[in-house]
C-alpha cells in the first residue's frame, strides 16, 4: 500500500532478480539512477554498462544525485561561486536566473564556532555571540543566498553539525519528489558526507565547484565502480567501541588500498552493528580512502528511522520501496559479487586510538606511552637550549617546566594533555560512546577524580538532542565537574577551532619547545591542524579523551597504569569506572526517545534573534563590496568569453614545491588561524584588520586575496627546496633567494615562469578542500605531478584547470632535486588515462620521464579544455 500511486522505476525491468541480488548494493544504486535518466542524460549503454560492471573499469557513466548538502567553509564559497557566475553571466547577456540550483541543496552553519569559551555554564552562549560578532558579513551572504537562489535552505549556526543533522533529519534514505520515487543520494562539499552511507544512502564529499556544477543540473560522470566487499564477522568485544572498530579499519583499508573505491560492508556481524556504529565507520571513508563506505538498508536501518523522529508513514515508504526494488538486506540472501574481498573480525578489537599525525596509524591503548616516546624525538629539531628540567624515559629526554595557572605551580611536560574535546559528528552522532563518556564521568566523580588545570576540555556535540538524552540519564553534571561543558554545536576543535590556549601554557610550549599532546574524538589529526601549538594529536572515543584528561599525558600505559588516585588514596584504574555495555544500552534505553528529535528539528531551519536581524543584500546579483574582506568576486570567470583557447604547452616551468607523502589539503590550504606575520596576515593589516580579528583562513574562504596568500601556508609543511626552513617557504630560482610561497609565485608572474609541484604519493589527502586547488591555480601552477594522488584533490585539480600527472615513482626515488627547469608539451593533445613526456632540465643535463595523465574521464578533459568547471558554466549559460 505504501507505493501504491506512485512512480517508481523497477531494478527488475533491467535484468532477472537474481541477478540483480548479485550486484552490490553500490551498483543497485547506480543502476537505478542510470534507468531512471534514460533518454535524459543515460542511455543503454550505460545501463548495460552498470550490470556488467565488473569488467568495464574505464567506462563511464553519469550520475545524477537527488541533493547536495553543504557546511559554511566549503559553503561559503560555493556561494561566492554562484554569485560570480550570475556576475558573469550578467556582463555576457545572459538570463542570471539560469544559474539556480535545479535540485534542492541545504548549507549547514557549523564550521565557524571556536572554543574561545571554556569550563563555564555559560561557554557555550558565549561562543555563539563571537561567532556572530566575526561572521556577520558571511552569515548575510547566505541569507542573501537563501532568497536569491531557488531549493536553497539554510541551517542557522548552532543547530548542530552538517553530517549529523544530515543523519539524524535531512536524510529520506528514499526520496520522494510528487509521485516520483527513488533512493535519495547527495553529494557534499566536506569529505565527511560519507557519512549517510551508514544510513543506507548512496553519498560522498566532492570539491564546491563540482557540487555547483551538480546543482546546476549537470550530471557526474563516473568510472564503472570498484567495489570491495568486507564481510564482518562476530561481535564487538566488551569494552570496545565503534572508534576502536573505524580505526583499526581505517588501518586496515588504507593498507589494502581502497582510494577512488566504493567499500561495502556485509556478513554475520552486520546485525550487530547499530546506525550510529554503522555511521561512525562511513564517516571516516575519506580517512581510509575510500569514495564511501556503506551499509545496506535493513532492520537497523528501520529501527534508526523510527527512534529518530520520522513520520510512520515515510519509515514505511522506506521499507516497503527498498524490499520491491531488491534494495532490503535479509541475513539469508546471496552475498554480492565484489572487485576484491576481506574480511574482519570484530571479535579481534582492542582498545586503540590514533596518531600522532594521522588517523590510520592506529595502536592500541597498551602501547600509547611507548608511541609516545618512539615519536617524540621526530618533534624535537635542532634549537636552542632550554631551560626546563628533563628526565629520561626509555632512552628519550622527557623536557618539562612548571606553569603557574590560576594561582598554583603545575608541570607541564612533553607527552602533557593540553587539549581533551569530545568532538566531532563521527562520535557524538553515537549515544553508545556518547553515554560511555558520562558514565566514566560519573563513576571517575565518584572516585574523588579530577582533571588538572592545564587541560583545555570541551565537549561540542553534533546535535542538541545529545545534551537532551546526557540530562535525561543524570549525566551532564560529572561531565561538567571534569571540565566537559557544551562549548558549541560545531566541528570546534576537529576542524582546528580549538581555540587559544591559556598564555602561561602556550608561552611555555613555545619558549621550552615542549612538545604537547590534543586527545580528541575527531575523525583527522594532521599536522597542525588541530592547534598551532600542539605537536601531537591523537583521535579516540569519548569516554578515551575523558581518561587521558583525568591522566593527563599520553605518556602512560592505561590499560596497566593508573590515571590518579582516589579520594581514598588508592590508585584508580582505568578498568575501575569503564563502564559496562549493558549499563550504557539500559541508559540509553531510559534516556532516549524519538520526540526529542521531532521537538528539536521542528524549528531547524528558523533561526534565533541574531539570525533575523543580520543585515541581508537583496536582489539576483550579489553586491559586490571592494572593501570586504570576507567576500570578493573571484577572479576564476571575470574575464571569460565564448571563446576557448588552446592549452599552452608548459614551458621553462620552475618548481615551486616539492613535497614527501601523505602532504594533505591542510598542508596545501589550512583552515586554522591566520597568522599575523604570515603574507595573509600582513594582507589584512593592511587594510585596518587588527590581529585580534584576523580570524582564519576557513572564515575568510570568500576572499581570494587572502585564500591565495594561505596557499601552501601551514606551519608543518616541509618544502624541500626550502633548505630546512619549515612552514609556507620555498627558494626562488635562479636567485636562489628563500622567500614565502606566495612571494615567489609573484615573483615567478612578473617574470612570466610556469610553476610546477612535485609531490610523493596519496597528494591531497584529507578535506574535500576545493581551494587547495583554487589557490593553487591562483599561485600559478599549471601541472602538478605526485606519485598518487586522493580522489578529491585530483578532482579539484582538473575542474580548476590544473593538469595533473602521475609520476611513476615519487620525486625523491626518483633522483629530483626541485631545481630543475621543467618542459611538458602537447597538453591540448592530452587524453584520459594516457600519458605524456616530461622534461627534466639540470645543469647541462636533461632527463625524460612519462607520466600518467590523471584526467580521468572525458567530462574531466571537457573541462581542463574550458579553463575548469566554471568558465564552461559561463559559456552554457550564455551561449546563443
């Protein structure tokens, strides 16, 4: 009855059912979508395609997604995208109407809360006033948005986290558009946006400007699917949590090599797994590389469904659609066939966390002490004596200080906890972990524990209805007496709005080089993005941050050590207040109930006083203001005719970095603050900006000046044409002058030089960070050439304009040094997945290497053709 009267089209009418119970999940997906667009953008081919899958790797297809969702960093610009397009479309004679999203997109605000406010009841008010006071001029911006553009819905700050919200309201899971009905799918502007694949839901992280192109109307075209298959088997121990499970599978994964794959989990254990667990795993798809780990819907996918608020009658849309398509997992049906296979048990989980640098270099609780101090050495470059006591420990000098905090003396030594936040959508979208931090909250109180003052706390849950059902089962008051007050309902500290630490502490991490550890429930800790004085960043569960906040130090064994003493002056052991598995799903039993998410998301979209009085633009083109130095019409299509010129050929092309593995889009665009002496900095004084307001980069993504003069401006980056000198430095040649990144590109422009970054292997991984490749091309660089590239970047790279290849080894086996002068012809001649001769000059000698062109589709080569994904836009819409 639930389908009775509508549309809908059948997997069945492309093949028998048995053999569409073969395919994964994935490609049912897929195949729905291409026999839906049939004589609208797909044809038989392509169905034909889809159901031999298997062998037709270099095949394409297009995609198209039922939505786009999107978080105000990426947002922002993708606003500021579709403003310069109406801009330029406008000064073409065009119909500025035609750019308008032809399906329905939804902006959550949620990356520009900042843990300024801490430890307080009143923390949390107090950081959404300075967000208000720093954003205005952004938050206006959208505003505009939501009026100027059809299907454009907003999500006011402090409603919560995008992939949460996405989770627990936006998401159908089956999409219903009048009487058309099919499975909703997405695609996003942060790489998280995987996370609806616990859920059920077909939908990854893409750059902005390929999400505007799908709200544009324009399909995604996609390479048959690679789809591995993990069968799960047994149950998760006693004591372990989904954040143990993500991280030794992200281990995992990123040792079998899963990047540009779709992951699909199946077998016995997949009963076990809640949405939440399911959620948790998905959202950390880009961590382990994959274009999205999913799950298929089932009786889980049902039971989420109905806890969380959703009307009965949509649940059973859900249900009734997903069986009649062959889309319902039962145990008992056939296994699907994968392009490879493995396996896991969930039975072999332990205790683990991850870091120091990144999230698949997991270890276990035991050995966290031990990692410590195998790293800490790496940490410590040559520089000047200090002063601080030191002591040895495994070999290692362990340096400290004491720090006067609030009238007492503490140490503050290496290994030291100075930042413990529960953050994070990957885990406070979970109420087992969630529940689990309290409950060792609770029993830690009870102990007569406490946390020291040294230690930042927080706790930014991805959703109001985590506070409601933490009060509901008493356990808001332990977190708070251990420091954990609600700060926001955003990224916070995951996305490095961790905010500033106490002065005493961060002058002593700075004038003693100190190297300092975060514990944080996020899904990414890479070098300098969680706090520019913190050396090591750990990712773990909730109830994890809150014991190495009780501890204190990474420099310790948990699972042997105790983490203080009692009230009673016995040792307290971590074993001693973890709580037990039937005590957090009887908490969550009494403390949760599905009309806290109907109350909370009734008024989602309405906003507070502070929203409504924000002075909005009105009007189809956005006003331009040449003063702001937020928002700023780009350069990308200012000057864009119908007419396309041929790609030049890359000639007598410097270096303008050169870079080891793994270098992320935080090392290539960071988000955190800007620095005052940094050329973004110095920018922004100049016209009247104080360091008080400098604010970060992530805020001011609006503003290509200052975007560009952040490119390749992390403080962790290691250029190696920079002769040692870390951060965003580079030589310029001949001079041989080292100079900041930005400085030499304009020196390199006046002089008429190419540039080139050379690269070792997964370049680009991280963030669906689109002006990682607009600063790029904004720098000057016309080619990139890296061992391996992440999906996104490479993506980004060719919608931008750039050309990226793929160098068979990388740059340093290879024997390049970053001085040499660099010549690629025939780029106009180029096609997917061929290959073209660079040249190599140095000295008198001259080196030829092929290269594989990593344009990967004939969409991608359409757009390196046009200069990028938008001035192909532009010549669209205004071509006779």
């Amino acid at each position: 009855m639930a389908l009775e009267g509508l549309n809908v089209t059948h997997l069945a009418d492309a093949a028998p059912s048995d053999q569409i119970a073969r395919l994964p999940y994935v490609v049912r997906v897929f195949l729905e979508n291409v026999l839906r667009h049939q004589g609208a953008g797909a044809t038989d081919a392509h169905v034909r395609l889809l159901l031999d899958w298997n062998s037709a790797s270099h095949d394409e297809f297009p995609f198209f997604p039922a939505r786009v969702i999107l978080q105000d960093f990426t947002g922002v610009p993708c606003v500021v995208d579709l403003a310069a397009l109406r801009s330029a479309v406008a000064r073409l004679g065009g119909d500025v109407k035609s750019v308008n999203p032809k399906i329905p997109v939804d902006l959550v605000i949620d990356h520009s809360v900042i843990v300024d406010s801490y430890g307080t009841a009143d923390s949390f008010a107090r950081n959404v006033e300075l967000e208000y006071e720093r954003n205005r001029e952004r938050y206006a911006l959208l505003r505009w948005a939501q009026t100027a553009f059809d299907r454009f819905r907003v999500v006011p700050p402090g409603a919560g986290i995008v992939h949460q919200v996405n989770l627990e309201y936006i998401a159908s899971v089956v999409f219903r558009d009048g009487d058309n009905v099919y499975p909703d799918t997405l695609l996003g502007t942060d790489s998280h946006t995987t996370m609806i694949g616990g859920l059920g839901v077909l939908g990854w992280g893409v750059g902005g400007i390929e999400a505007e192109a799908a709200m544009l109307g324009e399909p995604i075209s996609m390479l048959a699917p690679i789809v591995v298959g993990v069968r799960l088997d047994g149950r998760m121990p006693e004591g372990c949590t989904a954040t143990d499970f993500v991280l030794a599978v992200t281990e995992m994964l990123r040792q079998h090599g899963v990047v540009a794959k779709f992951v699909e989990f199946y077998g016995p254990g997949l009963h076990t797994l809640t949405v939440a667990d399911r959620a948790t795993i998905s959202n950390m798809s880009p961590e382990y590389g994959a274009t999205e780990g999913i799950f298929p819907i089932d009786e889980q996918t049902i039971t989420y469904l109905r806890a969380s608020g959703r009307d009965d009658a949509h649940v059973e849309l859900v249900e009734a659609y997903a069986r009649e398509q062959g889309l319902f997992h039962e145990p008992d049906a056939p296994d699907p066939v994968y392009s490879e296979l493995l396996t896991f048990d969930l039975g072999s989980l332990e205790p683990s966390l991850a870091g120091p640098r990144r999230p698949q270099d997991r270890v276990s609780l035991g050995a966290l002490g031990e990692r410590f101090r195998t790293e800490l050495p790496k940490f410590k470059p040559a520089g000047p004596e200090v002063s601080s006591i030191r002591r040895r420990a495994d070999e290692v000098d362990i340096a400290s200080v004491d720090v006067q905090m609030n009238g007492s003396s503490d140490e503050l030594s290496d290994g030291s906890v100075v930042i413990a936040a529960i953050t994070s959508c990957t885990n406070t979208s979970n109420p087992s972990v969630m529940v689990g931090a309290g409950l060792l909250a609770r029993n830690a109180v009870a102990k007569g524990l406490g946390v020291g003052p040294l230690v930042k706390t927080s706790m930014a849950p991805g959703s109001p209805v985590v506070i409601d059902y933490l009060t509901n089962a008493g356990l808001i008051e332990p977190l708070e007496k251990l420091g954990f007050y609600l700060v926001g309902f955003g990224c916070t500290t995951c996305i490095g709005n961790s905010g500033p630490l106490a002065d005493p502490i961060a002058n002593a991490i700075e004038n003693d080089n100190l190297t300092c550890a975060a514990v944080l429930s996020g899904n990414r800790n890479f070098e300098g993005r969680i706090h520019p004085h913190v050396k090591m960043q750990f990712l773990a569960s909730p109830p994890l941050v809150v014991a190495y906040a009780l501890a204190g130090t990474v420099n310790t064994d948990l699972s042997s050590e105790p983490l203080g003493t009692g009230s009673d002056g016995q040792p307290v052991y971590l074993r001693d207040i973890w709580p037990t598995s039937d005590e957090i799903a009887s908490t969550i039993a009494s403390s949760m109930n599905a009309g806290e998410y109907r109350k909370r998301y009734a008024e989602i979209f309405t906003g507070d006083e502070r929203w409504h009085a924000l002075d909005v633009p009105s009007g189809d083109l956005y006003e331009w203001d040449a003063n702001s130095t937020y928002i700023a019409e780009p350069p990308f299509v200012a000057d864009t005719t119908q007419d396309r010129p041929p790609i030049p050929d890359i000639v007598d092309a410097r270096v303008l970095a050169l870079v080891g593995d793994s270098v992320t889009t935080d090392h290539i665009s960071p988000a955190g603050v800007i620095p005052a002496n940094s050329p973004a900095g110095e920018w922004l004084a100049e016209r009247g900006v104080d360091k008080a307001h400098l604010h970060s980069y992530g805020a001011r993504r609006g503003n290509h000046e200052v975007m560009v003069r952040g490119t390749f401006a992390n403080i962790r980056l290691r250029n190696e044409i920079a002769e040692g000198k870390e951060g965003g430095w580079t030589k310029h040649f001949p001079s041989g002058d080292i100079v900041t990144i930005f400085e030499a590109s304009e020196r390199y422009r006046a002089e008429g030089t190419p540039l080139v970054v050379l690269a070792g292997a997964e370049y680009g991984t991280g963030s669906s960070r689109d002006w990682a490749a607009k600063g790029t091309l904004l720098l000057g660089v016309k080619a990139a050439l890296a061992a391996s590239y992440e999906r996104i970047h490479r993506a980004n790279l060719v919608q931008m304009g750039v050309l990226p290849l793929q160098l068979p080894d990388t740059p340093q086996n290879l024997g390049l040094k970053g001085d040499e002068v660099i010549e690629i012809r025939g780029v106009d001649d180029v096609t997917p997945g061929g290959t073209i001769d660079v040249i190599f000059r140095r000295d008198s000698e001259e080196r030829k290497i092929e290269c594989r062109v990593r344009v990967d589709t004939q969409a991608e080569l359409r757009y390196l053709h046009e200069g990028g994904i938008l001035p192909s836009v532009v010549r669209e819409k205004t071509r006779a």
